[in-house]
C-alpha cells in the first residue's frame, strides 16, 4: 500500500497540530475575548480559540476541495469508459 503525497503530507500536518494545541493551551491558559467590529464572543481560553480555528480551517477545506473538484477530474470507475 503506497501513500500518495497529499496523503502523507496530511498526516503529518495532523501530527503536527495534534501535538503543538495541547502544548499552546497548557502553557497559555488565559481568557481571550474576539472583538469584530461591533460584535464581541465570550470569554475562551487560548487553547480553546486555537483549536476552534484550526478545526474550522480544515473543515472548510475539505468542503472547498469537494465542491471545486470537478467530474471531469474524477478517475474513471470499471464501468465507465475515460475521459479522454
């Protein structure tokens, strides 16, 4: 079984984020408070913000990625003739 680029570089920026919040909400537990405009959240922990972000970053995305891929780039099941 042979991993594709994307898919080991993936991994690894999982391992990365997987290791560096837990780090950066140990050490920085104090509260913040995200100021826009007039609009105000309530009171998190660093840590807490941090990983809110990250998990929204890779959500959005893998949401961007499905709906920019288009059929024409998609691989041929064994039923279907290709493409080209």
């Amino acid at each position: 079984m042979s991993l594709s680029a994307n898919a080991i570089a993936a991994i690894l920026i999982a391992a990365f984020w997987s290791v560096v919040l837990p780090l950066i909400a140990i050490q920085n537990a104090e509260v913040v408070v995200l100021k826009l405009l007039t609009l105000q959240s309530v009171s998190l922990p660093l840590g807490l913000v941090l990983a809110l972000s990250v998990a929204t970053g890779m959500v959005g995305t893998i949401a961007v990625r499905l709906l920019w891929t288009t059929p024409s780039r998609r691989r041929p099941t064994f039923y279907e003739e290709p493409l080209d």
